[in-house]
C-alpha cells in the first residue's frame, strides 16, 4: 500500500515538533480500497485542518477520521498500543494510564495510588510518588514485552517502520524498554523536583487516566439492552448461591476416594522459613486431593489437574490442558489491612473440561480451574485460605481457628446469618462466605479437596501427610509454574496466551453467560485471567488488596504487629 503524499510545509502545533506531512505513516484497514483511499483523504484533510487551528472539535473529528482509516499512530509509543488493541494481545491482567504509556497497574498500584492522593503530608506524598512511579514502571516492562512477543510477524514490521528498528521481537523490546526506563527517570526527578501542587495533579492524571476493567467496559449498555431479562437471571443467580452453601464440606469429601496431587519437589521445603516470594510459595505448595467417583457420566479427563497448552496457528489455535504434564501456577500477592501489608501466595490449577451434570447444564464448557490464596499473618502463619473456581465464581474463605477466636473476644458472638464471628453481614453488597476453620500446624501443608466435575471446593485442612484422612487412590506430581509463563506460551515459532484481550480464556464460553448477562455480568462461568476475576457476583474485585478489611471483622490482634507500609 503506498504512503500518501501531501506537498505542505511543516507547522508547529503548541510549540511542538514540526508535522511532516509527506511523513504520514501507512494505513492498514479492513475497509475497502476505495473507501479506505478516500478515508486516507480526509485524514490527511483533518489533520491539515487541525495543524492550522489547534482547535478541540478539529483534533477531535481528525482523530476520528484517522481511526476509521485504520491509520496506526506516528509516536511509536502509541503504535505499541495501537498494534496491541489492533492485534487482540494487549495485557488485560494490568490497567493502562492514557497519561503515561511506560507505567501500567494492577489492584494493589491502584490502592497505592488512592492512598498517595489521600496523604496531606509532602514528604510522604513525594516518597509515595516516587515508590508507585518505580513500582507501575516495573510492571509495564514485562507486560510490554508480553505484547510485542505476541504480535504477528506484519505487526512487528509495520511498528519496526515508526520506530526505526529492526522488525524482530528482541530489538523492538530494547528500543521500548529504554523508552520506558527514560520516561520512569524523568518522572522520578519529577516527582522530587515538581511543586507539590503539581505532583498531586500529576498523579491526578495517572488516576483519571486509568482504563476500565474489561468486564466494566459495556456493563451498562448489557444491563440497558436485556434489562427485561433481569428478573429470571437474578433467580438463577439465587439458585446458585444455595447450591454453593448445600455443597461445602459434604460428608461425601470424606468418604469418597480421591486422586491426589503433590508438588513435585521441594518437600525439604516444609520445615524451613521462607526468605523470599520463591521460597515462600514453594513451601505452602498445597496437596490437592480430586474426589474420583468409581462411576461418571463423562469422561475421568475432566478431573485430572495439568499443564497448559496451545495447539494450532497463531491465527486458529485452541487452549488445551495436558493431564500428563500436570502443574500449578502460581504468583505472589499483597493484602492491605489497616495500612499493614501481608504477603499472599497464590496457587492456580486447570482441568481440561467442565462437564455436564445435569441435562442442558449451563456451567458446562471447556477448560476449568481455580485458584487458592493464602494469607499469612505478621508471623508468617496461615491466617486466611480462599478459594475460587477460575471465572470468579464460588469464593469461598476458610480461617485460622485461632483467628476467629480472636474475633470472637474482641466482636462478640456471630452476628444474624453468619456462623462466624468473623464473618461480617449488613455491608453493601454480598457477604464473603467463610466455609469452615483450620489449624496450621508446624511442619504441614494446606490440603484442598476439590468435587469431582463441579471442581468446587469441598473441604480445607492442615496436614504433614495427605493419604491419612482420605482413601488416596493415586497420587500424580505437578510442578509449580509461574503465572507469567500462561502469557508465553509456545504457538508455532513463536508464544501466545491462553487469555484473550478481554482477559477471558479463548473459546470457552459458558451458556451461564447468556442466561447472566442482563445482570450486567461479562461472560459469566468463562475462565479469566488473575487481575479480572470478581467474586460474588461481581460484587468485589478478588485482587483487592482490601478486600479481607471490607469484607471481614477481622480482630486487631491480627493487624497490629503487622509491617507498616512504606
């Protein structure tokens, strides 16, 4: 496609750098030719127009025109962005900022950045800055990374065109990473040399600029468009929720054999204190114990626990979850409690199928899992475990016994519907359920025993040997994976991810989502990415670093020996 060119001298826009009109860049477009040729046109018109009067509706109808072109952007930094939307590859586990394209957030950067804003005090404002500003930059490098490995081979061309570099993978990523670190050493300067009035309103910017979560771009216009649907989606949303109460710590966890799965190294691990996130999500690895019925109505694949897959081309591929290659992915979190900070570590599994149970079963589809999340006390000791299936759906929280005797003495007996004291009823929005007590001892390893096809959580409990309460009728070892790795995936020569730009995994849908979706929900049942999963309903975040504060009447003592935040 040739390069259109307009004889025009240059012009400064603001004082910016000179347009170089014969220097427009290329337009690559599913329109056709003559529509597309006569979309250049304009584009080169509007943006003609708007070189001469800096005017708002100018820029603005030029930026419109250009995007129906499908012209990707002259600033290479948003050429990145461009070509990752464009291509269905960007990062949906982390937030963009429209203010600054080298810093990227997840929940607890956001929390941190709320927190920056609330503080009255300079130092500690100046000191919050400069802590986030390094914190999202560390984040962006990665991820950015992620999309450029991602691209097609055409993708990775035409951006090696704006930025001047050659088209492979390595070089575009070294060309954006010192981009990146140079902006993050301005910001950083900044952020120590700026006005304090300035740096609030910088930081107001990255908060403004924020992009919504996947599931919350079109939740109004799902609720507006199906709202007629509502009422019979809100009784199937009940039904569930009793199905999910009536299903925890069934007498039939204990009584049915299990097939258990066991970390694959590290057992010299248990005894030992952890020294950093490696070790410490190594040393509570849990055992997983699958119930195995001796009769199905599906095929006993869908049970086994294993290592992710893609197969196909990078233009038709399938996810897939290898029962012979099982592993665990895991990845290391933060809890914020009180302005204390506490360490997570959190472990997810795949299941190749969720299968049906009952006749037209709408949960029914393919790949499934879940998630456990540990969080550890000042001391370094299981205080809560969590657990829910991949979607979001299901959560389920279990404590420390010690705990909830704690919150029992300092709150008082259980208040009406609740079964603990620590359970908290009357907030807006659904309670987190609390399913049961456990004690940690020395020297054990959580054990989670998961229902054979639902794959929803059973029971939690603490134990130095699994075969002891159950009847174990084999046993399989995972390795421990870590999260990043179901981003880069192998996909012919090059990686791909098993998640979608919408943070959901490809191809696995579930009916559950139609019969939602006048909730408002997005794709409710379909697996999704850690970063996008809510729980409840969606009435919380899983991520939220306060999310235990809010939803639970933890006692002080749990709280106050805790590290303060920097």
């Amino acid at each position: 496609m040739m390069t259109q060119h307009v004889k025009a001298p240059p012009r400064r826009i603001c004082g910016k750098r000179p347009i170089q009109w014969e220097q427009l860049p290329e337009c690559v477009s599913p329109f056709p030719k003559a529509t597309r040729r006569s979309l250049q046109a304009r584009t080169l018109v509007a943006f003609r127009i708007a070189g001469r009067s800096f005017h708002f509706t100018h820029v603005l109808t030029a930026a419109i025109v250009a995007a129906a072109a499908g012209c990707v952007p002259q600033r290479d930094d948003a050429a990145l962005l461009f070509c990752a939307d464009r291509e269905h590859v960007r990062d949906a586990g982390l937030r963009r900022t429209s203010a600054a394209w080298y810093l990227r957030f997840d929940a607890l950067r956001v929390s941190d950045l709320d927190d920056a804003l609330a503080t009255s005090d300079e130092a500690e404002l100046r000191h919050r800055a400069a802590a986030l500003c390094r914190e999202a930059g560390a984040l962006a490098r990665p991820s950015i990374e992620g999309e450029i490995d991602r691209l097609s081979d055409d993708a990775r061309r035409d951006l090696a065109s704006r930025t001047h570099t050659a088209p492979d993978a390595a070089t575009l990523k070294a060309h954006f990473a010192r981009r990146a670190d140079a902006e993050v050493n301005r910001e950083l300067a900044e952020a120590a040399a700026l006005p304090t009035a300035e740096l609030r309103h910088r930081l107001r910017d990255w908060r403004a600029g924020l992009e919504p979560l996947p599931d919350d771009r079109g939740r109004t216009a799902r609720r507006l468009l199906l709202g007629g649907l509502a009422l019979p989606a809100l009784i199937g949303l009940e039904q569930q929720e009793k199905r999910i109460l009536e299903g925890t710590e069934s007498p039939a966890s204990i009584e049915m054999p299990v097939m258990l799965w066991c970390p694959a190294s590290n057992d010299s691990a248990v005894g030992a204190t952890p020294t950093n996130e490696d070790d410490l999500l190594k040393r509570w690895a849990p055992f997983i114990a699958v119930e195995w019925p001796t009769r199905r109505d599906y095929p006993e694949e869908c049970d086994r626990i294993g290592g992710v897959r893609l197969e196909g081309s990078k233009t038709d591929f399938r996810v897939c979850v290898d029962g012979a290659a099982p592993a665990i992915y895991t990845y290391a979190s933060t809890a914020k409690l009180h302005g204390g900070r506490f360490a997570q570590a959190n472990y997810v599994w795949w299941f190749p199928r969720r299968p049906a149970l009952t006749a037209n079963d709408p949960v029914a589809g393919t790949i499934d899992g879940g998630t456990l999340r540990l969080t550890f006390d000042a001391a370094g000791r299981p205080a809560v475990a969590e657990v829910i299936l991949s979607c979001g759906c299901g959560h389920e929280a279990w404590v420390a016994r010690s705990l909830e005797q704690a919150a029992l003495r300092e709150h008082g007996p259980p208040q009406p519907g609740a079964d603990y004291a620590i359970e908290k009823r009357g907030q807006a929005g659904r309670p987190v359920l609390v399913s049961g007590l456990f004690d940690a001892a020395p020297g054990t390893r959580l054990l989670l025993t998961l229902a054979a096809g639902s794959h929803g959580p059973r029971s939690v409990s603490f134990t130095a040997s699994p075969r002891a309460p159950q009847r174990v009728i084999g046993e399989k070892r995972y390795d421990i994976l870590g999260y990043d790795a179901l981003d880069r995936l192998p996909l012919e020569n090059g990686v791909a991810s098993m998640f979608g730009a919408d943070g959901l995994v490809h191809n696995a849908g579930r009916a559950e989502g139609y019969l939602l979706a006048p909730t408002g929900m997005l794709s409710a049942g379909q697996p999704r990415k850690r970063g996008t999963q809510r729980i409840r309903w969606d009435a919380y975040l899983f991520d939220e670093p306060d999310l235990l504060e809010r939803t639970m009447r933890l006692p002080a003592t749990f709280e106050a020996a805790a590290t303060r935040a920097d």
